[in-house]
C-alpha cells in the first residue's frame, strides 16, 4: 500500500510538472508512450539537484556538445563559471500520463482498475500484477499474449530456462519473419514489464516495423523481485558469463537462434534501464551484438556498485559528476570480456538536454566509450547535423560506427523510436 500511495503522489505531481510546459517533441505534439516511472520505485529516483553546482553565467548554458566551442551559455565538461544553471532539474516537465482509456493494471493489485489521476477512465483490468501504469490488462496470465500491430502476438517463451537470473523471455515473430532474419532485443525501463514496454513500443512504431521488415524482436523481462530493473551494476553482471542478467539476455539469443532459425544479425535497443543495458550488454557480449540504439541510458560501468549481484543504484553516475578521459571508458568496457580482441557493436546514443534522472553529461561519457571502443575522438566528430524530422535533435556522427544525437529539450521520457533506430541499424 505505501509502494501504491508513492507511485500515485508521484503521478500526480510528475504529471502536473507535464501539463504546465509545452512538450518538447516536434508539432507540439504530446509526450509518447514511453513513460518511465523511475520515481515510484526504492532504487530509481529523481535527483535532489545538480552534484556539481556551477556558478550563473550568461547564457542558458548546461553541458555543451562534443564539437561545440566552448564559451558563453556553455559550462563545458566540468568547469564552472562559464554557462548557466544545469538545465532539466526537477520543476521541469516530468512524466507523462500513459495512453488514455484503456485498462491500467497496478503492480501487485489484482482485478482493481489501474488508471493514473489525471488520465480519462479506462475499463478495469483483468488482475493480473506487473502491468506498466495504462497499459491493457493481459489475458491468460503470465503465459499470455499480447496484440501488436497486425494479426501477430507478443507472446512468452514458457520454455526458456530463465537462466541464470529467471529473467522472462517474449517474442514478437510477425508473420514476415524467415529463417535467417535479424532479432531485435527490446529492453524495457525501471518499473516496467516485457508485455507492458512491447505496448509502449508499439506506439512507437516497433511492430509494424517488424511486420514490414520481417525481424523477430525479444522482449525481455526483468527477474522478479527486482522492482522492474535491470542489474546493470553488479560484478554478475558486468562480467562475461558472469551469472549475471547479462548472461541471461545473452542466452534468450541463443534460444531464439535455435527455435526460430534466426540469423546471426542481432541488435540491441532499450530505455532508462534499458540503455544501460543496451550499452552494458554492448561491452559484455560484443561479439552477440551488430549494433545498439540507447535512449537515455549511461556508459556500461558507470551504474557499478559493491552489489555482487542484483540491480543497484549509483548516485554519482546518475549525478553526471564524472568526467573520465576516453582511456578510461574503453578500458572499463574491455575489462568486462578478459581475453577478447574482436570489434564492438556500433551505436547509437539519445540523450535528452532536460533529463533530471540520468544527467546529460552521462550522454558525453558514453560518447567518450563507445569512441574510444571505435577508434575514434569525440571531441571532433566526421559528421555534424540537425535531423530534418526532428530539428531538435543534433546528431554527431562518428563514420558509421556511432552516432551522438543530442536531445534539446527533451527530459526522461526520451521516446525509443523505431524509425531512428532501424535506419541506423540499416533494416
């Protein structure tokens, strides 16, 4: 009940924070559905404040672009007195309500209608406990589907062993799927589910995506018992076969190959959790991967904590205090796989300028990684340019390796969208 009461206060508040700023998306158009209710958990909170205040300057300032000048309405990396306030502080837009009008089951309150305040009534679920805040109720249990974008449904893998973590295997396989296509493995933020994040990315294009390309997709579920987030932090989990998550999402790539016949181009996306999943999987298991699309997420190594297995939370991470040179990234990334000496998957990293969850200066950490995974400087990227789609995303590219999209205005709730990360991914 006081798990219950938190999450509703903090709806309420995040939600108000949402309706009195104009959405930062292009055509005023209101937040997607990729809403991460990080502060409704005991691990995932809303930072106090920035770690490192900087003095007021001149400009709006934050945490300048890697091949920005640095200079007035800039901080730079770590040096204050130059730019303005951090921007994205808590009182900037939070969370948005879910999708209006259709069941919202709770976590753990069984046959009760689970609707957000602030959201229109939807119809009362069907009880089952997990679900993501409004999203539909799932029929059947644990074991059941879920519709997607055509005639195909999400559906869990019963026969998968849930080892070493029992975190839950899904799969999507549309109809267009052959022997021999590519997989794309979803992984969903903190608080959330396999059934409820396939929902949200499906708003977000993802199934029909896979109807039109014909990839299979994995939805992996978090073990049970971990609040819905990934251990992305524990020397389980940052080690090769080290009995962590890791392992286990690397093993629903296995199983997925040997059911279904699929090839042997597997890419990796995710949100919140999921980035840092997606980036942290990137380094432990680089040869299972092509390529990764991060959205909002942190540099693998960055969440590490003394927990030896099991999510944790790393307030120095998350503060965006580091500021590590590129030697520093590559190697905590090469440490996690003793011995290995092949590429690394390339990726593509969103951040949005007004996270108050995971700092932006995460973004250049990651940046500074993936870099120096690559062979490249972060601080001079080959390619410069605003999206044409989106004019607030800036994208700096690094060949065809990483792509740095810079996210101006936009907080948390950073929308994984299938079209962005399928064009990088080449599908």
């Amino acid at each position: 009940m006081r798990s219950f009461v938190s999450l509703v206060a903090t709806s309420l508040l995040l939600a108000s924070n949402s309706f009195a700023q104009v959405p930062p998306w292009a055509n005023g158009q209101s937040a997607p559905y990729a809403v991460d209710p990080l502060a409704s958990t005991e691990n995932w909170r809303p930072l106090p404040g920035p770690k490192m205040p900087l003095d007021n300057g001149a400009g709006g300032g934050g945490w300048r672009p890697f091949g920005a000048p640095p200079g007035p309405g800039w901080s730079g990396s770590v040096q204050p007195g130059q730019g303005g306030p951090i921007p994205g502080m808590p009182g900037q837009a939070g969370n948005m309500p879910g999708m209006p009008g259709q069941a919202g089951n709770m976590p753990g309150m069984p046959g009760q209608a689970g609707n957000m305040p602030g959201m229109p009534s939807g119809a009362s679920g069907g009880g089952q406990a997990g679900g993501a805040p409004g999203m539909p109720a799932i029929p059947g249990g644990a074991s059941g589907s879920v519709q997607g974008g055509s005639k195909c449904q999400l559906k869990q893998e019963t026969d998968f062993p849930g080892v070493p973590t029992k975190a839950t295997m899904w799969t999507y396989v549309p109809k267009s799927f052959k022997e021999g296509n590519p997989i794309v493995v979803a992984l969903h933020h903190c608080g959330g589910s396999a059934s409820g994040f396939f929902q949200e990315m499906s708003g977000l294009g993802w199934a029909k995506m896979a109807d039109d390309k014909g990839f299979l997709m994995i939805f992996a579920g978090s073990p049970e018992g971990s609040k819905g987030c990934w251990d992305v932090s524990s020397a389980a989990s940052l080690k090769h076969d080290g009995g962590g998550d890791t392992q286990t999402i690397a093993n629903m790539v296995k199983f997925a190959k040997k059911k279904y016949g699929a090839g042997d181009g597997v890419y990796l996306t995710g949100q919140s959790s999921g980035a840092m999943m997606t980036q942290l999987l990137s380094a432990v298991y680089p040869e299972d991967f092509v390529a990764g699309a991060a959205f909002s997420g942190v540099p693998a190594g960055c969440f590490r904590t003394e927990k030896p297995i099991g999510a944790d939370w790393n307030n120095t991470c998350t503060g965006g205090t580091l500021n590590e040179p590129v030697s520093y990234w590559t190697q905590q990334a090469k440490d996690m796989y003793a011995g290995y000496s092949g590429s690394y998957p390339k990726m593509m990293l969103v951040h949005g300028t007004n996270d108050p969850i995971l700092h932006y200066n995460d973004h250049r950490e990651a940046t500074k990684q993936w870099c120096g995974l690559h062979g490249f400087d972060p601080e001079n990227p080959t390619k410069k340019e605003v999206l044409p789609s989106l004019p607030n995303y800036e994208a700096s590219s690094y060949g065809s390796a990483v792509v740095a999209i810079t996210a101006k205005g936009v907080t948390h709730d950073n929308p994984a969208k299938a079209d962005l990360a399928c064009n990088f991914f080449g599908l």
